[in-house]
C-alpha cells in the first residue's frame, strides 16, 4: 500500500521514519521524497499488513498520512505507443505487449520521468486519496 506523508514544520529533523521502522519492525520502501528543512513530503510503500499500525504511528507524533488508492494512468486514447515512456522508466512498470504500451501500478515508483518525457501527455499522476 502507497502512503503520502506529510511532514509539519518542525518534525522533518526528527528521526520519525527510522523510530517508525525500528519500533514496529515495519519494511519499507520511499518512492519519493522532498524536504526542504522546515516541511516535508514522502510517498513510501509498505505491506498492507502494517498500514493501520503505521498510518497511527505517524498520526500520534503529528504526521499527516493519506492512503494512495490511484497512482499513475495511462490515456489510451492519447497514446501512439512510440515507448518514449518505456526506455526511460527505472522500475519497467511501463512495457510493450502486442505492440502497444501497457502499464503495471504495481511496480511505479511515481517518479515522473514517464509524464515528463511523454510527447503527447498520455501519462499522468493521480493522487485518490
């Protein structure tokens, strides 16, 4: 399960993720990240066994946390399936199949190098929260 985090000011020197990790023995992976010192934004990956007891942890020491149920999405009516999107993606979450591009969620890092590099926009970040 995606999770977005968000950092208020004052939290982001604090070693909440690794106390996180530490404490409930939870495995993660940090898709994105941005801190700029004062606020912070992640997008992290964990196991969907673990997303309540994480999602309170963080809540408890004055985290935002939303679920991510959308991600990435792909407008077949946009796409000219030219693969521009495919070299260029670090986790082959873009491939072709029957010479068409085909998207799997599940491996997206949500790194956006697709969206940037897409010549005719058919890729987008969503965020459902």
């Amino acid at each position: 399960m995606r999770l977005f985090v968000r950092y208020p000011r004052g939290l982001v020197e604090e070693p909440v993720l690794s106390t996180l990790i530490l404490e409930t023995k939870t495995k993660l992976n940090v898709l994105r990240a941005h801190m700029d010192g004062r606020t912070g934004e992640m997008i992290i990956d964990i196991e969907g066994k673990k997303v309540k007891e994480v999602m309170d942890f963080l809540r408890e020491r004055g985290v935002a946390v939303k679920e991510i149920h959308k991600g990435i999405t792909l407008d077949r009516d946009k796409c000219i399936d030219c693969g521009a999107c495919i070299s260029i993606c670090p986790t082959n979450a873009l491939y072709f199949e029957d010479f068409s591009v085909k998207l799997d969620e599940s491996k997206c890092s949500l790194c956006r190098r697709c969206v940037d590099d897409c010549p005719v926009r058919a890729l987008k970040i969503e965020f459902d929260f």
